[in-house]
C-alpha cells in the first residue's frame, strides 16, 4: 500500500556538502539520512534523489518557503530595476537641459521666467559638472540637438562648467561664466537658426546685428532682471581678442577678461567638434599642439587636461579590432575606461562590453568617428548610470 504521508523529496533540496532540510526514508521506510546531516558525495546525492521520500508536510513547507524566497527575491530585484530606472541619468538630464535651453534662446524677452529658465539652466549644468563629470561630457558629444545654435550654447557652457570647476572658481565667478557661455548669442539666436550657419551671404543689416550682439545680448539680459555685472561683461567681451582684432570694442591685451578668453576658446573648440565634424581627440590634439594666439596657452592646457586626450563619448578602435565608446577618464589620459560596441566588420554586440585599455590587448589604436559604432544614444545610456 501506497504511504501518502510521503512524497519525493526534490532533488533541489539535495545539495551537495549542505544539510538536509528533512529526514529521508528509503521508498521501504528505512531511514537513509537523518535531517541535519550532510550529504557527503555524488553518488550519495544521486542515491538519495532517486529513493528517497520525506515527510509531505515537512516537504511541502520547504516547497512554500522557497516560493516565498523566490518571491522576496523577485520584487526585490524589481524594486531595485524601479529605483535605477528612476535614478538620474547624465544622458536625460542633459536632455531636458538641451530642450529648456532651447526655448529659452530662441524666444528671449518673450517669455516671463526668462532669467530664471536661464539661470536654472546654468546650475543644472554646474551640478552635472560636479557630480557626473565623465556622464556629462559624454551627454555633449552624444545627445544630439534639434536646433544646431542652442545646442552649441549649452555644450559651450558645459565646457565652461568643467573648465571652471578645476580652476576651482567661486561659485559667483562660475555662475557669471556658466551663464555667459549659455547665453553670449542670445541676441542674434533665431537670425543664427534662419541662417543655418551660412554667413558667408550676410545681409548689412544681418551683418550689423552680428557685430553688435555681444552689445544687444547683454542689454537683453538686463531688461531680463539680470543684475550680475561679471556675466554681463564676459557676454560683452567674448569676441574680443588680444592683439585688438576682435569686436565690438577692439580691446586690447589685458583689457580683455581672462574668462572671457576661455568662452572664445570654448566657443572654437565646440564648433570644430560638432560642425566641422573633426574628432574629439583630433580638436583637443591640434589645440594643444598648434598654438593660437587667440587663446591662453594655460587654459588651453587645462581643458585638454579636464577632457581628456579621449573624451568620454568618443569612440575609438581597439587592439582587439573592436570599436568601442570611452566611458570614463581615469588617472592615465591615453587609458580611459571604454565599452567595446562591434567588432570592425561585424555588428553590433547585444551588450556593450567593458574592456581595460591598460592592457595590451585591448589598447586604443586610434579615435574613430561615431558612425563606425552603428548604434544609437539610447544603447549606451545605461553606461553612465549611476
């Protein structure tokens, strides 16, 4: 006869060096393995798997203890997606920064919070700077834009953000100089959006309100409520140049700002990087290598230094003939931290895969241009997830 009390003990309960959860009985009744005892080999386990049957009550407790373990553990793992999907992302914030910027220039005076949009604006930028720096250049070279002329003013103030914070300003002077970059073509914004960047074919008037936007900026920042007599001077001066030949005033030497020799320099190197399309590693190289007499070679140094000679974002080719994307600076400036994407020739990994440049192996041969990776922003969000 049959004994029901019995049932056949999982073997999932059988574990190899572990305790048993159970007494087991020998399909006979025989008593094989006391509970607390340790199953010792295979071919004990495999004995006790094939002819062993435990109490069913004591069977069917283990079996709801493991489905409510399971359980425990699945909402927990679903708390924890929740809470890193809620996380904030340099990627996104960036994002919505390059959307609020973006109003806000291109309607000015039209709107009522503007100063305070602005301003906004440029904390959000300075606290990206401070707490996700590496998420934050890559957010610049990664999350595209749908208007070419404010995109250009928010990555000019990033790189104004992280300049400063190494030059460890005052928060008023980084403030001032955040705001400045983010705000210099404030003035001239939608004329700079119709042109579509060709002012080779510049009407007069067109051409005066170039010349005098540094001028018409700044009175519309005042008639803003802007009172900070540092953003207005730097929006005023940024296209002044030392040896005189810039405008609108032709102030010489060390009439012009120091700072606001950084925004030019910013200015140029955003520009060389998202319309002249030259690559990260290329811009940084030939602005260290080849001086401008534009630009304090000291800043020049120090940006190049904050960027990096790879800048998170950019993309390279490995040893291993793997293109992959730099995640993050670390102290060795030709050994960043990258996510391999593809092999050259084939397609796109289903995971980027995180390789250390420091070995040979996986050594940066070259930079390359974001095209070869064949993947989308999206993809690599999850990279700079904190």
């Amino acid at each position: 006869m049959i004994d029901s009390s019995k049932t056949r003990l999982p073997s999932g309960f059988i574990r190899l060096g572990e305790a048993l959860p159970v007494d087991v009985y020998h399909k006979s009744g025989i008593l094989l393995l006391k509970k607390g005892h340790y199953v010792l080999s295979p071919e004990q386990r495999a004995l006790l798997a094939s002819a062993g049957e435990s109490e069913r009550s004591e069977v069917d407790a283990l079996l709801e203890q493991e489905r409510e373990r399971r359980e425990l553990a699945e909402r927990q793992n679903l708390r924890n997606r929740i809470a890193e999907a809620r996380q904030p992302n340099p990627l996104t914030e960036y994002e919505f920064l390059l959307r609020r910027s973006e109003g806000l220039l291109l309607h000015g005076l039209a709107l009522p919070d503007l100063l305070a949009g602005l301003q906004a604006v440029a904390a959000g930028v300075q606290e990206l700077a401070q707490r996700q720096p590496d998420g934050l250049i890559a957010a610049m070279l990664l999350v595209p834009g749908r208007e070419q002329v404010t995109a250009h003013a928010l990555r000019v103030a990033v790189l104004l953000a992280l300049a400063g914070k190494r030059m460890q300003l005052a928060a008023s002077e980084l403030e001032a100089l955040c705001g400045a970059g983010l705000t210099m073509n404030i003035a001239i914004t939608p004329l700079l959006v119709r042109l579509g960047g060709q002012l080779d074919t510049l009407t007069e008037p067109e051409r005066e309100a170039i010349l005098a936007h540094p001028i018409v900026s700044s009175a519309i920042l005042r008639e803003a409520g802007l009172s900070d007599e540092l953003w207005h001077l730097l929006v005023q001066t940024h296209h002044e140049v030392a040896d005189g030949s810039g405008y609108p005033q032709g102030l010489q030497g060390d009439d012009v700002p120091a700072l606001a020799r950084l925004i030019a320099l910013a200015d140029v190197l955003d520009e060389q990087i998202s319309v002249l399309r030259v690559l990260p590693a290329q811009a940084l190289a030939a602005l260290f290598r080849k001086p401008d007499a534009r630009f304090d070679p000291a800043q020049v140094s120090l940006l190049v230094k904050e960027l990096g000679i790879y800048p998170p974002g950019s993309f390279v080719r490995l040893a291993s003939g793997e293109i992959a994307v730099v995640t993050f600076r670390t102290e060795r400036a030709n050994a960043p931290r990258v996510a391999a994407l593809r092999k050259e020739n084939g397609p796109p990994y289903a995971e980027p895969l995180l390789r250390e440049t420091r070995q040979s192996a996986w050594r940066i041969i070259d930079a390359v241009p974001a095209g070869l990776a064949l993947v989308k922003p999206g993809f690599l969000l999850r990279l700079w997830q904190r």
